[in-house]
C-alpha cells in the first residue's frame, strides 16, 4: 500500500507587503515534493494594497484578514487554521527556491529525533537583485546544540525552517507579547524553545531568496517624511527595541537561569548595536539630539563600548565643524561616526 501523502501549511503574514507579496505566494505555489500543499496568508492589518493583490489568490490559498497584531500573532493564527502534519513559514518579502520543500522534508523525514530543519539563504537588494552572498555566518553553518542556542544569537530565519505541527504545538507558538516590535526576538525566542524539542538539521544551502531591509537612503528619505510627527515610526521603533529587550532578557532568565548567561549578554550587545544603528542612519540628517538619546541607550546595554562615547561626542560638535572633520577623515572612521552615507 503507497504511503499517504501528508500535507504541507505554508504560513505566510503580510502587513503592507503589495509589492513582494505575489512573488512570495507564487514561490509556494510552485514546490512539488510528493505531498499536498496549503497555503495560509495572514493579511495582518495592510493599509496599502496588500488585500487587492491577495484578492487575485483567494481559492488556490487561504487568506485571513485582521486587524493589525505583529508577526507573532499573525503566524500562531495562520497555524491554527491549518491542517497540515508539516508547518514551514515564509514571510512575505522572501521567496522560497523550486526544491525548498522537498530537501527540507526529506530530512525532516529522515529521523524521528530532528524536531526541525532549516536552511542558508540566499541575500537580495530590496528591489529584488541577487547580491551575491548568502546569510548564515561561517561559524554557525551547523546544526547548534542546545548549549550553544543559550551561548549566543543563533542566525535562523523562520523562512528557511520546517517542522513538523506536533512541535510547534509543543512549543506553544510564537511568543505574542512581542506584538509588533523587532521580529528578531520574537523568532529568537521560538528558536530556542523549539531547540528544546529535539535536535536540529542544518542543511548548507541556500533554498531561500531572504530580501534584506531598504537602504540608508529609502530609511532616510522615509525618516525626513516622519521628521515633524511626535509619533514618528523613528521614536516607536527606537521604543520597541528597548521594550523588546526587556522582554527578551526575562523570558530567557525565568525558563533557563545562569544556563544562559551568555546569551543574554550577546542579547544586550545585539540591542546596543541596533540603537547605535538607528542612531548612524539619524546623523545623516545631523539630528544631533536623537542620536544622542540611541546612543545612550547603547550604553545602558553595553557600557564598556569606546566608540560609543565617541559617537556621543561627536553629537556635540557643531554641524559646519562635524562635517568638515568629517570629510577630512578615512571613510571607515567616517562611517563610524557620521553614517555611512557620508563615506
């Protein structure tokens, strides 16, 4: 008797994704691996035209609208509306290879002990070109350990991963407290649970096309649009982080303690290194304040950080005067302290 063909659900949430959406969709619609596909879109809240361009789907995928929740809630919905043995996730500025589905499955398949799988993935520009390079560092193209998921961030992007649905329903799903903030927690965490369920496969190919964020100049041009707002995304975002971390830090010290006293302080780097982030992409515009504050809050997380203190100085220098240090400096110093678009 031939096995029974078992079932795939793609999980995919979208908020304001008309531009990538489609091509997302039909990178899921394509895969052929010997069983049955559903593909579950979680349209989660899009003010732009996102729902006209699903609209083109509806009967080859299931689509659900709802009101704004952030990735988390939007994956745990998608899951518990459907019905397939396997969960994979795709976000929806990513698009899927034609084999995704199958390498993933079969050594998904291949031992009962692996409680999920995941991939390297291909980097590409925002507008879709290739860049070349793939997104898994040197030192992690391995399957971790679990010492090593409570050592340090582990780079895993949900679009590349495969599980069964017994294992994400021992997990408990994403973490929903994380709303709408930095996505990186939020998959962090699942990550670390999910290691708890059994052993990882790490296969080191790329069977993802993961589209990376917009250049220093779209965030610029979006951010002077935002300048006047008190509520601009800047400050929410920057707000986020810092709230994201909190989170983060106490989830991970109540389930594992001491175990994970590297993690947390490779937590609070990461945090430190993003608020010094958005406070480089700030000075391009020369809002001296604003980077101050981001870079302030860098040190809260990492004190011990020289350059920090750099940047902050460099935040007291008048304009005219920065820019002509500035100008005068090598372009790795220059991107150091006034952003990189000035290099």
């Amino acid at each position: 008797m031939a096995a029974a063909r078992k079932t795939v659900s793609v999980i995919i949430p979208v908020f304001n994704g008309e531009a990538t959406i489609a091509a997302a969709i039909d990178s899921a619609l394509a895969q052929e691996f010997g069983g049955d596909l559903e593909v579950i879109v979680v349209n989660d809240g899009s003010t732009d035209a996102t729902l006209s361009v699903l609209e083109a789907y509806r009967g080859r995928v299931t689509v659900l609208d709802r009101a704004n929740g952030g990735p988390a809630s939007a994956r745990n919905v998608g899951v518990q509306a459907s019905h397939g043995e396997y969960v994979a996730f795709l976000d929806a500025d990513d698009i899927w290879m034609p084999r995704k589905l199958e390498k993933t499955l079969a050594a998904l398949d291949s031992d009962s002990g692996v409680a999920m799988v995941y991939t390297n993935a291909s980097m590409m520009a925002g507008g879709g070109e290739l860049l070349g390079t793939t997104y898994t560092p040197e030192d992690e193209k391995r399957a971790p350990a679990m010492e090593d998921m409570l050592s340090r961030l582990w780079n895993i992007l949900p679009s590349t991963a495969v599980m069964t649905r017994a294992t994400f329903d021992q997990i408990g799903g994403f973490r929903e407290e994380f709303a709408t903030a930095h996505p990186q927690w939020e998959d962090g965490y699942f990550m670390i649970v999910a290691r708890e369920q059994g052993r990882f496969v790490y296969l080191d190919e790329p069977t993802v096309h993961y589209r990376v964020a917009a250049s220093v100049h779209e965030h610029l041009k979006r951010r002077r649009a935002w300048k006047n707002d008190s509520e601009n995304p800047e400050t929410m975002r920057v707000d986020r982080y810092v709230r994201n971390f909190e989170l983060m830090d106490r989830l991970v010290r109540e389930r594992y303690g001491e175990r994970a006293l590297r993690l947390l302080a490779s937590i609070r780097r990461a945090t430190a290194g993003s608020l010094v982030s958005i406070g480089l992409t700030v000075m391009l515009d020369y809002d001296r304040l604003f980077a101050r504050r981001c870079y302030r809050l860098a040190l809260h997380y990492d004190p011990y950080n020289a350059k920090t203190y750099v940047r902050i100085a460099w935040t007291f220098l008048p304009v005219r005067v920065a820019r002509t240090i500035s100008a005068a400096l090598p372009p790795r110093i220059q991107r150091a302290v006034s952003g990189p678009a000035h290099a």
